[in-house]
C-alpha cells in the first residue's frame, strides 16, 4: 500500500483478511492502545476485575447511547436509574435470597474452586480435580449464593444487612407504579435503565466476558397479558436487528431458546442472542417472558398494590412483562472480537464508526509552521462536530497504523499541495482509499459517509 496522500481515491491490491481466533491478541492490542487495563495492576491486580482506558470509555459511551437511543426514542418507553443498594426484601420476593445460587466444588489439594453444573461428569465419577488431576480430593458440591453482602449503618448485624444488586432489572419493576403514573403511560409500555450490578462468580474470566462487576442494559416492557407472546416475537426480532445496526455480522449471531430445563423460575419463555466468540457461541442478550412474576412476587412481599387499571376495557390487571437483558460488556467484547483484523502487516478495528472511540484523526504532513495553521484550523472545525484525535509523530504511515488498530475511520492529512487551495486529503480506514477534497466540504463528507456506512 502507498501510504502518501494522494488527489486520487486509490486502493491496494487485496490482501488475506485474518479474523480474531484467541482473546489474547485482544487483550493484548486493548492494554497497548488504551482500551482496557486490569484492575488495580500496580498491586498484582484483583480477580477478573477491570478498568476502561480512555479508548474503552468512549466505544462503551458510543455503545450504551446506541442502546438507550433505540429503546428512548420511542414513545412507549422511559427511563430510570435506580440504587444499587435497596431494601433487603427486594431480593427476597424476586427469589434471588432463596435461589440465587451455583452448586460449588471445591479441591482440597490444589485449593481450586468449580461449578458442578459446568465440570466434566466424568471428573465428578472419578472424583478428580481437572486441574491438579489428583483423585479423591473433590469436595461434596454445596450451594454458594451469588449476591454481595454488605452492612448499611454504623453496625454490622443481620439488621443491616444489604446486598449490592445482582441485576438492575428489580430496580425497574419495584418502580412500575412510580413510572406509570408520573409519565401518564398506558400499559403497553416499557422502563429502560443501564447500571451496575455485581456477582461473586465461583469462575469468572475470559476477559470480561464474565466479571464480578459489570454493566447491564434492560429494558421491561408491561403488557396485558394474553398480548405477551406477540410482544414476546416482537422484541425477538427488534433486538437482533439491534445487533445488526451496530456492526455485528448476521453469520456470528445466532437465537439459542431456553428447554424446560434451562427456564429460569420466573420464565414463560426465552431467547438470548448469542455471538461466536473466540470460546465458542455465547450470550450476550436475553429475551425473557417473564409473566407476571416480579410484580406480583413484589405485590405479596410489600403489601402495595401494583395492578394496573385499563380504562378503556375497565379492568384490573398485573401486567406481563417482556425483558430484554443486554450484558453492556460482552456486547462491547463482541464488537471488539468481530472488528479485529489483520490484514498483512496492519492490524485494524473495524468498528462502526457510530462505536468508534475517534470518528476523525487529522495530521499535519509534516511539523511546519505553513501546515501547522491550516492543520489547526481543520482540526478546531471537526471538533466541533466529532469526536477527533490530532497526531503528529512519526511518518503517515505510521499514523494510519495507529489510527486503524484503534478503529478510527477517517484519517485527514494536511499537505503542501492543499495549502494553496484549502484541500485536504481524507483516508478511509475499511478500504484505504484516499481522496482529495475541499476542507470546507469535510465535515458534511464525513458526515454522508457515516450515514451510508456499509462493512467492507
């Protein structure tokens, strides 16, 4: 590839695209450029716990406007932010106190932990650790609660007992009544929210594909029951065409739908939207039935009525629920795995550029007072409208490499030749095309090409 600006729209030959095939390269690449540290890494770092870099924070910004745009935008929906921490009750009614556990193991020589629901049969029949591989040593499974515990107030007792939530989506329905009434919404209609919530996984890891803290994207929707199973398709298909809008290939997605016995106990039916990882097919969102059991649960814990009133038909109802459930940084790992390219001796992201930490990188050709004014200028003009990076080390080329291993679209050089003319030369990270065009018209070129962005 000929990395100078040129006044033509140019590409090179074809090259063999590599596609990610172990999480390793990707840990690797999101430490080098900023994406993604380990948590508290000075101190030897803290069991699968981490910290996004400045190039993190942005794709995950991109990423959850992208989210609360679809579901805000429309009319039926509104949002909240509920507390992390809330009443002890709260977890017993949605059966999370009584149920909210994994069955553990434990070896008594190597000290290591397992789920028996996820260990080989055969070690469970031989009674052998798979990772010290001594027999005999395995524990009797015994159940491990997944919650947090922690003590509101100045004394630690069973009285002040709290837990931080394992899931937002209680925040939602304990709010049903509060929402409805104050955004005057007629039943159907849903309650958005992203935030934390915690879980003391026996065994994390994968990257952050499972963590002990994390971010969730839910949405609620309440409807009249009879209606549900319409809603239920409905919202099946919205959300993978969500996964589609935002870059995901349609070959990496697929529907898993959950047996008899992969049914939660609030479930009447559910779907999760799984992507090909590098480990194999995994969930990254659940659509989830889920009856009448939460505000009816909470309408029998908390004494408060929860049925809704429909006018028009003149009846009392507990709506049915619909639950999309998007874990925020697998989603985020999925568009980072099904980005990563390497393509001879580039590696790009290629991201949409609606994700993309930096829409606009622009350059000075070289470090001279007559680029450097012009180069400002373009600079302050695209800022006012993207999100952009300015770069001025090292040759072009090695500008382009750092641009495309981040996943920025367009590169913008300033060169002698468009000095006289107040041109500049754009650059497309996808097909390293080049083109030459007026620096007043930048803004709106970027702008079209955004709107019309199709994966090379």
């Amino acid at each position: 590839m000929n990395d100078t600006p040129s006044t033509n729209a140019s590409a090179s030959a074809p090259v063999e695209s590599k596609e990610l095939t172990a999480f390793a390269d990707l840990v690797s690449l999101c430490k080098r450029r900023g994406f993604i540290f380990p948590s508290s890494e000075i101190y030897g770092g803290i069991g699968s716990c981490w910290d996004y870099g400045p190039l993190g924070v942005e794709l995950k910004l991109n990423l959850k406007e992208a989210w609360w745009r679809e579901m805000t935008n429309r009319d039926d929906v509104e949002g909240v932010d509920a507390s992390i921490l809330m009443h002890p009750r709260v977890w017993e009614a949605s059966g999370h106190v009584e149920g909210f556990v994994d069955p553990l193991i434990d070896c008594k020589n190597c000290k290591s932990r397992f789920r028996a629901d996820k260990l080989d049969p055969e070690f469970l029949k031989k009674n052998q650790c798979p990772e010290c591989e001594k027999f005999g040593t395995l524990t009797e499974p015994r159940q491990f609660n997944l919650m947090f515990k922690t003590h509101m107030g100045p004394l630690e007792d069973s009285s002040a007992l709290v837990y931080l939530r394992p899931e937002t989506a209680q925040g939602i329905f304990v709010n049903f009544e509060n929402v409805q009434q104050t955004a005057r919404q007629k039943v159907p209609f849903g309650i958005a929210q992203i935030g934390k919530a915690f879980r003391n996984e026996i065994t994390p890891g994968n990257f952050i594909f499972r963590t002990r803290e994390f971010e969730q994207m839910e949405m609620q929707f309440f409807v009249k029951p009879g209606t549900d199973m319409e809603w239920f398709e409905k919202w099946k298909q919205m959300r993978v065409d969500w996964h589609y809008g935002i870059g995901l290939r349609a070959k990496k997605l697929r529907f898993h739908q959950h047996g008899p016995g992969e049914l939660a106990h609030y479930a009447k039916a559910a779907f999760d939207v799984e992507y090909e990882f590098p480990i194999g097919w995994q969930e990254i969102e659940g659509i989830h039935n889920r009856s009448d059991f939460d505000l009816r649960r909470h309408q029998e814990f908390s004494s408060k009525k929860l049925e809704y009133f429909d006018e028009a038909a003149k009846e009392k109802y507990l709506p049915y629920v619909i639950e999309t459930s998007v874990g925020c940084d697998r989603v985020l790992l999925a568009t980072l795995c099904d980005a990563y390219r390497l393509e001879g001796e580039r590696t790009v992201l290629k991201l949409h550029p609606k994700l993309a930490p930096y829409k606009v990188a622009v350059f000075p050709l070289m470090k001279k007072p007559e680029l450097l004014e012009m180069t400002d200028k373009v600079y302050a003009d695209v800022k006012k409208h993207y999100r952009a990076t300015y770069d001025e080390s090292g040759t072009i080329g090695k500008r382009y490499r750092r641009q495309d291993e981040i996943g920025t679209p367009f590169c913008v050089t300033i060169d002698y030749d468009g000095v006289p003319n107040n041109t500049v030369t754009i650059r497309e990270r996808d097909g390293m095309t080049q083109e030459r065009i007026s620096a007043d018209k930048l803004v709106s070129y970027i702008h079209d090409k955004m709107a019309n962005w199709k994966p090379v």
